[in-house]
C-alpha cells in the first residue's frame, strides 16, 4: 500500500469501530485517495472495474462510507444531488466555484475564508472543525462552457 500513513489511521478506526478488517477496504482506501479531483461512489466503482479489480459496487459504497467518517476522504455536495467524494489526507483546505450550466468544479484557497471560519466560531462560542464553501456560478467565457458548447 503506498499510502501507510492512512492505511494505519483507516485500519485503527476499523478495529476500534469493531468493523471487518479486509483486502478489498484497503484497496478503496488506495483507489480513493488516488484519484485525481472529485468521483461519485460509481465512478470508482467503474474506475476500479477497469483496472480488474474484483471488489463488489457494495463494498465501495460502504468503505467510501467508512472512509468518510474517518475523515480521509471528504463527502461534497455541488448542489445537484449527487454524493461526491476528494481525498482530504494530507490535502490543505480549499473551496470550490461550481458552474451550474455544465458543472465545472474549481477548486481555490482565500486565507480571508479560513480566518472568517475562525472568528465566525468564536463569535458564536464553538471550536472550528472544518468548512466547505462552495459558490454556484456560471462561466463568464461562455466558450469555456461546455454547456453552452453542446448546445
């Protein structure tokens, strides 16, 4: 496994949840946290088929649950009713700008966002966690826009 760090963190929080411990967890965990940008539970799914591996649609779906929870993977909603899920081990806090015509993620870093975080808290009298801020936006260069294009 190349990521030993978060197979060690995924395999304590299996035992101390007192879930299996198996082969095909692992190789989600793995497939997950290399994949580049944000995947549904299918797309892995699929991703993972291709690359013939045996582990069942199931299994992913509960492990990217596991994975979740544990906190080396992080669930994303862009506002079109699907789970999608980004590796969030080793990975630096970031939002996201969503077009809403053809659905182009960008991710992006503001220091103003995170210290907003912490006073907001603090304000409130509550210990920051973590955030996600997502603005749904549509492509100002309506040629980038691959909604306007495949029309």
């Amino acid at each position: 496994m190349k990521n030993k760090q978060a197979a060690d963190i995924f395999r304590e929080f299996l035992k101390n949840g007192k879930n299996r411990i198996t082969p095909e967890r692992f190789e989600v965990l793995e497939a997950a946290l290399e994949f580049e940008g944000h995947f549904s539970a299918d797309e892995l799914y699929i991703m993972m088929k291709n690359g013939k591996s045996r582990v069942s649609r199931a299994t992913v779906y509960k492990t990217l649950e596991l994975l979740a929870s544990c906190d080396l993977i992080s669930l994303r909603n862009f506002g079109d009713n699907m789970k999608r899920y980004e590796s969030s081990f080793k990975k630096q806090n970031h939002d996201h700008l969503i077009c809403m015509d053809c659905g182009r993620i960008v991710e992006f870093i503001n220091p103003i966002l995170s210290k907003l975080e912490t006073e907001i808290c603090k304000e409130l009298d509550f210990e920051p966690s973590s955030y996600s801020f997502n603005l749904f936006t549509r492509c100002k260069n309506k040629k980038n826009c691959k909604y306007y294009n495949e029309k």
